[in-house]
C-alpha cells in the first residue's frame, strides 16, 4: 500500500468519503469490518463514524493515494494553464500593439486587450446569478485536465465525489471563481507587462477614428474611462488632445505619454483589479463556507451505515463486560504497545488442551470460536494494543480464508506477531501438504511462525 505523504486535511476527508460513498453505490459494499470497529473506537458522533470508516478504506484500498495522485495532476493542470494564460495575455499586449508602423486606434487597441475579459466576466456573473456558478469553462477544463493528469484508475470518483461535496454549500461557485478570476489575473498581468515592454522600446501614435459618431462621445468616454485611474495617479489626455487625436495622431511627446498612460491605467483599473477583487471575494466565501462543510446523512449510502457505526446498544449506553482474563491482559496493554503479552486460540477443537501453563507477565485472550468473540477481541485489541501476541491455531486445519483474514486484523492491533501452529496429538500424523499451506499464507501475510512462543511472550526474545 502506498502511503499518503501528507495527513488529509478536514476537506479531503470529507471527500474522501464522499468518493468512497460513491464507489460503494456503484460497485457494492467494501469489506468494511475492521473500518468499522475501527471507527467505533474512535468514538463520535455518526459524521465522524463515517469519516473515521472511509479515511481507514481510503488509506488500505489505494483511494487516499489516488488522491494525492490526482492533487499532482490538479497541480500541473494548473501549471499548464497558467502556462497558456501567461501566453494568450502576451498575445493580446501584442495584437492590441501592433509593430509600431502605423496609428495606434486606442479604442481597438482598449477592445483587444479588454473586449473578451469584459464578455466572459459579464458571462460569469450571469453564470453566478442565474445558473448557480456552473458555466466556468475554464473550471471544468481543469478538472478535466486534473483527471486525466493523475492517471489512477482509483481516482474516476475522485472528481465527481468532489463536485458533489460542494454542490451541497454551492461552494463550487466559489472554488472554481477563484480559479477563473486568479487564471484571468495573470494573463492580464501578462498583457500588462507586454504593453509596458513594447511602449518602453518602441514609439507608437495614437489615434481615434470614428463614421458615425461625433467627437462629443469619444471625448465624454474617454474621460470617464479615465477618471478612476486619473484619482490613482495615471495621466489622462484633456480635451484638446483627445480631439486632436481624432484627426490624427499627435508627434508630441506628452500626448503619446498621455495616450499610453490612459490605456495602461484602464487596463489595470477595469480589467485587473475588477479579477483580483472578484479572486478575493471569492477566496472569502470559499473559506466561509469551508469551514461549514458538512456530510448530508439523508443519503442512503450513509444512513445505511447508522447501525454499523452507532449500533444501539451502544446509544443505549449498553456494553458487554468483557471477560476477567482478558481484563487484565487489557490493563497490563493500557500503557501502550511496549507493555502486554497476550496468548490467544483460533478454533481448536475440543480434544486439545487449553490454555497451557503461561509463565509470569502473559495473559490468556481465550479461545475465539464465534463471532462474538472474536469482535470482542478486536475491539478491546483496538482500543489497547499490546506488545507481543501469538497467535494458536491448529494446522490439521485448513489455512481458509476467514481464519487467514482474523489472524491479519489481529497482527495489527499488536506491535509484534507471532503464530503458533500447534503440534497434533501423540500418534497423529501431520499433512505436509497442509502445513506447507500454512506457512506459505503466513508467509504472505509477512508473519513468522513459531514452535512455542512462551518464552518470547515472556521474555520479548528467544
């Protein structure tokens, strides 16, 4: 299993266990018994059952690692498209430009550089306001670009179940809003340096022509386009120069600087500051409403598992005692796992023995032949690990898949393992066949075997 790198934030639990919900409703129910238990030892209340039980499927079936897969694919999906953000606003300082050969018509030069900034934000708000934030193109071309960036089979309910999440607090809106504004901020930026770059290096007239309009309203627009930058410091052409300019362009120095001061100050103005502003308005609300997130239990994939994770004896405040031995097995664990040596049988028959004479310090856990029991076992294990445990079992058994899948579960809830496959009664012979079974599923289950352990369980070695 690979581990995730780092521990998931309050969020990515939250989704985690959404895509596990998500997953279960598709493909059927996980072998969820040890989530479970694990769960119900952590305690809470059901929302955090439920997250408990789903960080502890993600960790062992690959989705947690799907997601850090998937987290490195959003990363570079956000590269990639800052990348063509970088060049696309390169792109419009250059088209609304030109090489410098000829006039500058400030109008079309302001409508390259801002034309379709003002379309889509006037798309988004409409969006926003009558679509609930679900037309950002840009979003959903990075999720996708995210999706098929991880290249996890693990990671198909990842999006979806993400997307589901935030639909509850329309917190997509937000999220994808600052994605949107942030990628619209830097090629703006971009087509703000560029224009810096080529204004600095090269001479450009400006000029503004019109058919049908008169000069009135060029003039009258002009200086309203420049009052707010005009209150933040940027130069603005007075009248006489903006009529001027509408017979041609001006050789003078100061009307060029004006010009160019004018065009600058309305990019920055009314194209960049409005997508900052809008980045951190949306920043605000996606914090807001983060932190509200919460699971919706109405869903039958939860509801279902109210009985799992909260059985009623349990809210009853109801709980069976567990038996005396290993209570004090338990006690002697409490510390944590350095202290603690528990002996314990799975399913042997009646004609064996048990339990053996056990030296100082090592407790009996009993004989696990039912279900109850074992359940018992593990969740008191759960809740106190111990340092040493072996495990008995008969190898006139077959090694079988439940006895295989007990003995794992209780390996972890110890620091160290170790099983005991008991010798057969005096004249019976033992099948080869069968042993060599048993040692070859321990063997992958990467626990060792020993011929009697009571000296180690005594001791902590050989």
């Amino acid at each position: 299993m690979e581990a995730c790198v780092t521990a998931p934030t309050s969020l990515e639990k939250l989704w985690l266990t959404e895509a596990v919900r998500l997953r279960e409703e598709q493909a059927g129910m996980l072998d969820d018994q040890e989530a479970n238990r694990q769960a119900r030892v952590a305690g809470g209340d059901l929302d955090q059952r439920i997250v408990n039980r789903a960080s502890w499927l993600a960790a062992h079936n690959g989705l947690a690692a799907a997601l850090q897969h998937w987290k490195h694919g959003a990363h570079l999906a956000l590269v990639v498209l800052a990348v063509c953000c970088l060049v696309s606003g390169a792109g419009l300082g250059f088209t609304a430009l030109g090489n410098g050969n000829s006039p500058v018509n400030v109008f079309w030069a302001l409508g390259s550089l801002l034309g379709l900034n003002f379309l889509l934000l006037a798309g988004w708000l409409g969006g926003l306001l009558f679509a609930g934030g679900r037309g950002a193109s840009l979003g959903r071309m990075w999720l996708w670009l995210s999706e098929k960036l991880a290249r996890d089979a693990q990671a198909v309910h990842l999006a979806p179940a993400l997307v589901l999440l935030l639909q509850r607090r329309r917190l997509n809106r937000w999220a994808l809003g600052m994605l949107v504004h942030g990628l619209w901020s830097l090629a703006l930026l971009s087509a703000l340096l560029i224009t810096l770059l080529l204004l600095a290096t090269r001479r450009y007239g400006f000029v503004w022509e019109t058919t049908i309009l008169d000069a009135e309203t060029f003039i009258h627009l002009t200086r309203l386009l420049g009052a707010l930058p005009q209150l933040l410091g940027f130069n603005v052409p007075d009248i006489a120069m903006i009529r001027a300019s509408g017979d041609g362009a001006l050789g003078i120095d100061t009307a060029r600087q004006a010009w160019a001061a004018w065009l600058i100050g309305v990019l920055v103005v009314w194209g960049i500051g409005p997508r900052l502003l809008l980045a951190g308005f949306c920043a605000w609300r996606w914090k807001a409403g983060r932190a509200k997130l919460t699971l919706d239990l109405r869903l039958p994939g939860y509801s279902q598992l109210r009985e799992r994770l909260m059985p009623t004896s349990e809210r009853l405040g109801i709980s069976d005692e567990a038996p005396a031995e290993l209570a004090a097995s338990i006690d002697t664990a409490a510390g944590g796992p350095q202290h603690g040596a528990l002996l314990v049988a799975i399913e042997l028959d009646a004609q064996t023995p048990w339990p053996p004479t056990l030296p100082s310090g090592v407790r009996d856990a009993g004989l696990l032949d039912s279900r109850e029991s074992r359940q018992r076992l593990l969740e008191q294990l759960t809740r106190f690990p111990s340092a040493r445990l072996a495990v008995a079992c008969d190898p006139r058994r077959s090694p079988d898949r439940g006895t295989l899948t007990l003995i794992s579960e209780l390996s972890r809830c110890s620091a160290e393992t170790r099983v005991w496959l008991l010798p057969p009664p005096a004249g019976e012979p033992l099948d080869g066949l069968r042993l060599n079974a048993w040692h070859e599923a321990l063997n992958t289950l990467r626990l060792s075997t020993s011929d009697n352990p009571l000296a180690w369980l005594e001791l902590g070695h050989d």
